[in-house]
C-alpha cells in the first residue's frame, strides 16, 4: 500500500511538472488579457445579452432534476448491495421509491410541466 502512494504521489509531481512545462511553452502574452477579460468562454457578449433573467421554467427544471438525481444517486447503491441490507432494508427502500413516485405524480397533477412548456 505504501509503495502504490508512493507512485502515485511520483506520477502526480510528474503529470504537473509536464503540464506546467507545456503550458509556459505554449502560452503567448495574449493569453493573460485574454484571461483577465469579462467573457472568458471565447466570444463577447452582443448587446448585455449576458445578463438576463431565468424564467420560473428553468428554476422548476432544475429543482426536478435535482430531486431525482439525489433518488437515483441514493437508491443505487442499495440495489447493488440489496442481499446486504435485507429485508427491512428493501421495504425501506421500496417506501422511499413509492413515495417519489407519488411526489412526482402530485407534481403531474399541478401541471408543472404544463407550465414549464408555456413559459418557453
């Protein structure tokens, strides 16, 4: 174990070393007013565009997208490992499954999506 940190702490200083390297012989003097602009993702903003405000649409999106990215996150690691936690384990599971399905079926009854596609 102690030899496998050793290399890769030894691989790590090596990987930095040749990144730095290639960069100083890469980089211009442009690169530093470039860097030190507004808009670093390479193109200027037309006309303020950059600063607009979100529809209600993108902040429920994201909010949805959120809460079953943390289910999915969560409930597979239980799956894989479902022999290991048992039965109780499983119906635990299966309530907190249930209940998303039906938070998500609550969220259909309101129009939610409904909403997000007229705001667009």
């Amino acid at each position: 174990m102690t030899i496998f940190l050793l290399i890769a702490t030894v691989v790590a200083a090596l990987l930095y070393v040749v990144n730095v390297l290639i960069y100083s012989s890469v980089r211009t003097n442009n690169s530093k007013s470039a860097l030190s602009s507004t808009y670093e993702c390479g193109f200027e903003a037309l006309l303020n565009q950059s600063r607009h405000k979100h529809t209600i649409a993108y902040y429920l999106v994201a909010l949805l997208y959120l809460i079953f990215d943390l289910e999915i996150a969560l409930i597979i690691p239980a799956i894989v490992c479902l022999s290991a936690i048992g039965s109780v384990g499983t119906i635990l599971l299966l309530v907190v499954m249930t209940l998303l399905c039906f938070c998500f079926i609550y969220e259909l009854s309101l129009g939610i999506f409904s909403a997000i596609t007229l705001l667009q």
